[in-house]
C-alpha cells in the first residue's frame, strides 16, 4: 500500500531544487505539458506548485546511473 503524502504547496525555488532543474528548464518542460503545471496564488503574481505532482513527476523519470 502506498503512504499517502500530505500536500504542501513549492514555490519556485523549492521546485528547482527537489528536480534539479532551472527555472528556464522547467517552464520549457511545462510548455510542452511534460511538467506539471503551476497555478497563481490568489491575486499576486506568485505560482506554486503542489508537492503531490511534483513527487510523481520526479518518480516518473528514467533512472540512470552517472558515469
């Protein structure tokens, strides 16, 4: 059975370091609807992500191991 995950909103900063990516990478990834996708927070011009989706996300991705 798989534990459930509390969900917590990740900002920008948060996001980028959980997958490693830039910020220029993951709205690249985003565009193409291969990340998930950010919503605004309330009306300010902040985005967050929901840890839920960024956790799958992350387990979805090939495993490789450096060289």
């Amino acid at each position: 059975m798989k534990k459930l995950e509390s969900v917590s909103l990740l900002r920008l900063r948060e996001v980028c370091a959980r997958t490693g990516l830039s910020r220029a990478a993951l709205y690249q990834l985003q565009r193409k609807n291969k990340f998930p996708q950010s919503f605004r927070l309330a009306a300010t011009r902040a985005v967050a992500w929901r840890s839920d989706e960024i956790s799958q996300w992350i387990e979805a991705q090939p495993r490789t191991r450096a060289a």
